[in-house]
C-alpha cells in the first residue's frame, strides 16, 4: 500500500468531544472513502496539541493548516476543496495556531520545531497506539537506563539536569529519588500523582489523554532507579478519558512486555495498577494520596517519617507528578546536558501551563521555563479578548495572584521566589477588569473552606474565619479591623496548618494585599461595629485561657 | 442479607439481586481489606447510584472492616454519595475559571429552572444538583457536566435547551 501522502490529526480529549469530534472524525473517514482517498489522506486520532476552546480541531498535515469550530457538515467542502483540489478552505482555518508536525515525518522525530520536552507527541500520535509511541523513540530511553546504566546512574542523570517536581512545590527529583533508593525493603513503590485538584489546572489530564506511553515509560525508569516493583497512577475518578487511556496503554505494554517481569530481558520486574481517586482536594498531597490509597480517609500524615522511607503499606514510596514523569524519557535519552540546555539556570527544562480566562486562546501550552507573563498572554494566548490586563493568579486556587507590576517577571521557580512569589501547578488564569479582587478572594476562600480536611484545627477554624472575612469584604460590610485580622489568621495558618491546603491561602490573600490594597479596603464599612461578645462569654474565655 | 431492605430502599429498583451477586463478584476479585475499599466503593456507586447504608454494611462485612470506617471513607470523599440521586445528576463547575466566566449566574439559573437548591434532587427524581470544583475542562468555562456529558460555554439562555435534552 501507498504511504499516505497527507494526515488529517484529530484531537479527541476531554474538551472536544463535548463539540462533536467523533461525529467529525468519522465524517472525515466515510468522505475520504467515498472519494476512493483512502491510500492518499490519513485520518488519526490524537490528544490534544493545545487549543482548548475552538471546538473541534483538526490539523491537516504537511500543510500546517488548523481548522477550528468544525461541525460534520463542513467536513464535504474540506475534503472538496482542502485535500482534493490542495486549497485550503479559509473559512474555518484557526488564526494563529501553530499545528503539530506530521507523524512520519522526519523533523518531527526531534522536538526542535516545537520545543517541546512533555508534549511533544500530544496532538501528533495515537495515543492508544503503543506502535507509534515507538517509532517516535518511544520506550527507547527505558531500554537504555535498562541496558547501558546502574539504577545510580540514572538517578545521578536525573540529578545532573536539575529536573523539579511539576506538582508545585518545585523540589528537585533526582534528589527525591536518591532518598528512596538506599532504603532497604521488601518491596518499594512508585507513584504517579494524577490526582489533579487544582481549580483550573488541566495538563495532566491532557498529557494523559495524548501521550500515556510517556508516563508509564517515566515511571518505569523511576522504579529501576529507585529499585521497585510495583507503581500505582492515582487518577481523578472524573477524568474518565484519561483512565481509559491510561488503562490500554497499561495493557498494550504489558502485551509487549514493556511491563511485567524480566523487562528487556534484564531481571527487572515492574508493574503498574491504576487507582481512582474519589474526589477530595487534600488528596493532592502525597501522604494523604497514599493514605487514600490505602482505603482511608485522605488525610495527611505527620512527617517524618517521609514516604521515601515509609510510604503506602509502610514500605518505602515515591510520589511524582505527571508532568514530572514525563519528562524523565527525554532527559534519559537525550542527557541531562541538552535538557539544561532549555529554561533557565534554576529552572531547566519546560513547563507545561494551561492559559485561561479573558484571553483570545485559551488552552494547553508547554514553553521554556523563564517566559513572562507578559508573552504567555500576547505570543501564546492571543492577546486579551475583552478589556485590558487586571490581574492573574499564578498556579490554580492556591496560587499568588499578581498584578500588573508582575508582567515581566521571568517565570521560573527562582526569579518568582526573589519577588515573593511561587510558581505552583501550571495554570495561569487570565483577568480583565470585570473580575472584582474580593469576589475572587472570596470565592477562593470558600473552596479551601469546604475541601479543608478537618485533621488540624488551625486549617479548620482558620478557613472559616477568613471565608467570613472575605464574605464581609465582599459585600462591602467589613468591619475597619477586619483587613488586618485577615492578614493575621492567613499567616497564622501558614505557619502552623499542618498540610499545605492550609498553608497556601496565605498566598492569595498576602498577594492579593500587596497589589490591590486599595480594593480590599473599599469592602470596610467604616460605620459597621463588630458586634460584642456577650460579657458572660467573656468572662468564661477569659478564665479558660 | 441483601433482601431485608428491597421495599423501603428509595433505589428505584436499582438493588435487584443481579446487581447484589455483582457486587460480590467484583469484591471477590479483590484483595480483602482496607486497601480495596475505595475501588469496591466506586464500583458499587456504578451500580447502584448511591451507597445507601445497607451496601455500606455489605461492604464492610465483605472486606473485614467496621460499618463505622466504611461510613468515614464514604462522607470524607465528595465523589461518594448517600442520597439517592435524580435519573440525571448535575453538576455545576465551581472552580475559579469558571467562576470568573460567570459560574455564580448559571448556578441560579439552573437552580431557577430546577426548582431545587445544590444538595437536592427533583421531586419527579429526574435531576440532582450538585457542585464541582473544576473539572479540567476550563477552557470551555462555564462548565456543566451532566451525567458523563461535559457542556460548555454555558449562559443561562443555553440551559433550558441542554436540561431538555435529559429526560
């Protein structure tokens, strides 16, 4: 048979299938057919390869041509007039978007076009395709750590290229390896942390929709570097896209025997279950991920002693995000050298964001760690859609929120940290004027009000405290102490909540203080009087304390 | 065991013993203990919509637990339900994208229309209500999923049309 000469890419995830891509997909196949294309054009199904709100996508390829917000019934004059007379068909052509390279191509086969490290398969290969994660190098650089390196070695790789954990914290993993390794145990476990909780964050659900072969590569090097046996991908029980497609990878690399015991006939035994989460934002949090794994209630543990030393079962576990096992493969095979080589000095490597709110292109985006805010919002999301730049908040709910003073901060662990502020999950949320800071604020302090796990009482009573703040403030009822007593309680809390669910309101809310003063204190009402404490009451607390 | 409580269960004839025998097939697939919980609980909520306190007690004595840890598990995690719920449940995305692209207007509109506040369920049981902190959909905000169906760029305008699709 011919090879095809063109590739139609359809990115089947979560936000297109609500816009009717199958029904598209399957347009496509039957016109193509109809028209007796079939050697010629190729129809794939694909992740997504980054716009999250122009319906339903396809790229056609070598072309470089996006469509966007197609129905079935543009899907005749596309192949009429697109892949039949070579004229693209302008009237549904997405401005601005840059397509993904064709899937056999050669410059695909090396990430320099996009620059991408995490993503660069997703929106280009099947992802329930463990034949074309192969031919684009896939489980290439597990056979290497298998073959050509001693677990220490890979472990010293990792370290060398300065890889952090993309969860949020940022803590260096090829030092958390190194602590799991040297533990002795019966058996050791990896994680993968798929529980993705954050309000507004949706990279790892997207990096699991495209491309789940390169999690599963990630977390096989990890088990060999770190000496374990079985690893567990703990997902979201709502994201069923990403726990269907993780399950077949699963089983299409154990039918190769990618997974399972004796991998490339080295003695290396691993293999992977998944485990759905049940909805609890605490369980972001490794120990009480490992917790609720354990078929308890998710709240987390007291360390020391660290997961690396006791983890799920009691037995030494490590616990890495998505994004941060996804980039593993690459800096493996391609060295640490080369991956330092992207981002910055403190940051090296990519980072994976998803861009929303009051932009053109909202969507998935992976760039070199170090790009401002100020170019996310005009080169990657097209700009502000409706009035001007406000504010944003940086890393989902628990995230800092930035004003414009911040627009031109380098974006990386580092430079964020010299100005106060954190990097955190990888969402950036976009605002214009319209939004109002203590409605947001307050809208904030209700979710970490209600996911608060109830173990602590700093986090228990110190959310309530604030969501009823931050509801005076918004009302515009505040008492005249009621700004500084919210300061108090938020630094209170991250001194002495025992997770970081109750630490991280502290970030919004100081944040907030710092770039919008005067907007908070608009919300006091200098007449309202807080009530007083009934003087029997008082007099009670008082002798208690 | 499992009969006792058939006709005072508000399960709409979900709790036959097809689905029971089910049930005990796929908790004998699974390691006995605590470790399997959340997974039997996920599939029982598959089958019968909620977990009523007779699957819970079920549960515990199928694993070895006690009724009062699966009880914990179960109101710990949003996911898991003991309301019986609506043919169609419905689920409005409260996290902040969706918050600032006007989550708050479509919750009343929703709650207009329905005729019930979050937590409840249409007296004809046809819909429930519920709230979400983000379901990773966020470039389409406003989100509202019902059932496993994920609708975007939902205004209030949009509604009547989508909810009259569920019947």
């Amino acid at each position: 048979m011919s090879k095809p000469r063109m590739f139609l890419l359809v990115p089947i995830d979560a936000n297109t299938v609500i816009a009717g891509a199958r029904e598209v997909k399957n347009r496509f196949s039957l016109e193509i057919g109809k028209r007796g294309l079939a050697g010629e054009a190729k129809v794939i199904e694909t992740g997504s390869f980054g716009p999250a709100d122009a319906g339903v996508v396809v790229a056609v390829q070598p072309d470089g041509v996006v469509y966007g917000r197609l129905a079935p019934d543009d899907v005749p004059r596309i192949v009429e007039e697109h892949l039949v007379k070579g004229r693209p068909y302008v009237e549904r052509i997405l401005p601005g978007e840059k397509p993904p390279p064709p899937p056999e191509s050669e410059d695909a086969r090396h990430t320099q076009l996009h620059g991408r490290v995490v993503l660069d398969n997703c929106g280009r290969i099947d992802p329930d395709s463990i034949e074309e994660y192969i031919a684009n190098d896939g489980y290439f650089a597990l056979g290497q750590a298998l073959t050509a390196m001693t677990p220490a070695q890979v472990i010293e790789e990792v370290k060398a290229s300065g890889l952090r954990g993309r969860g949020g914290a940022g803590f260096p993993t090829g030092l958390k390896w190194s602590f799991c390794a040297p533990v002795k145990a019966r058996e050791k476990y990896v994680i993968c942390n798929a529980d993705e909780g954050e309000p507004g964050t949706f990279k790892d659900r997207l990096i699991m929709e495209g491309d789940p072969h390169k999690v599963l590569e990630g977390m096989a090097i990890c088990a060999y570097a770190i000496g374990a046996t079985r690893g567990y991908v703990y997902i979201r029980g709502e994201y069923a896209i990403s726990i269907e497609r993780m399950q077949r990878a699963i089983d299409a690399a154990r039918a190769k025997g990618l997974l399972g015991r004796n991998i490339f006939g080295r003695g290396f035994n691993f293999d992977i279950e998944i485990r759905k989460g049940a909805g609890a934002y605490v369980c972001g949090e490794e120990t009480a991920l490992i917790e609720s794994m354990e078929g308890k209630r998710g709240l987390p543990r007291l360390k020391p002693p660290f997961p690396a030393q006791s983890g799920f079962r009691g037995m030494p576990t490590n616990v890495n995000n998505v994004e941060t096992l996804a980039n593993v493969p690459a800096i493996i095979r391609r060295g640490a050298a080369w991956f330092k080589s992207l981002g910055t000095a403190g940051t090296p490597g990519t980072k994976v964001y998803t861009i929303l709110g009051h932009i053109n292109r909202p969507g998935l985006i992976e760039v070199p760690a170090g790009v401002t805010l100020r170019e996310i919002i005009e080169e990657y999301g097209g700009g502000m859609q409706s009035g001007s730049f406000h504010m944003a908040q940086l890393g989902g709910t628990a995230g800092d929120i930035l004003g414009r003073e911040m627009l031109d901060v380098p974006l990386d662990y580092d430079a964020l940290q010299k100005v106060g502020h954190s990097l955190g999950s990888g969402a950036i949320l976009i605002m214009n004027e319209s939004v109002n800071v203590r409605d947001f604020l307050h809208a904030c302090l209700k979710f970490f009000h209600h996911e608060s796990c109830g173990r602590c009482g700093p986090c228990r009573n110190g959310l309530h405290v604030l969501r009823d703040i931050t509801g005076r403030l918004k009302d515009g009822k505040a008492y005249k102490d009621d700004p500084g007593l919210m300061q108090e309680v938020a630094l209170a809390l991250k001194s002495s909540a025992f997770c970081p669910l109750g630490q991280s309101p502290a970030a919004p809310i100081m944040s907030a203080w710092r770039y919008f003063k005067d907007d908070i204190l608009s919300g006091v009402d200098s007449n309202a009087a807080r009530p007083r404490m009934a003087r029997s009451l008082r007099a009670d607390l008082s002798a208690a304390i | 065991m499992a009969n006792t409580s058939k006709s005072s269960c508000a399960c709409n004839g979900a709790c036959t013993d097809a689905v029971w025998g089910e049930l005990d097939e796929f908790i004998a697939c699974q390691e006995r203990g605590r470790n399997s919980l959340i997974t039997v609980l996920h599939k029982a909520q598959e089958l019968f919509g909620y977990l009523p306190v007779d699957v819970q007690k079920h549960i515990a004595k199928a694993l070895g637990l006690t009724v009062s840890e699966v009880l914990g598990v179960v109101t710990f995690y949003h996911y898991f339900s003991m309301q019986p719920r609506g043919r169609h449940t419905v689920n409005v995305c409260m996290g902040t994208a969706c918050y600032v692209r006007g989550a708050k207007k479509v919750m009343q509109a929703i709650q207009e229309q329905l005729g019930i506040k979050k937590g409840e369920t249409t007296p004809d049981r046809r819909f429930s209500l519920t709230t979400q902190r983000c379901f990773g959909a966020c470039g389409l905000a406003p989100v509202v999923m019902i059932d496993n169906d994920v609708h975007g760029r939902i205004t209030p305008q949009k509604l009547a049309k989508i909810l009259a699709k569920y019947e």
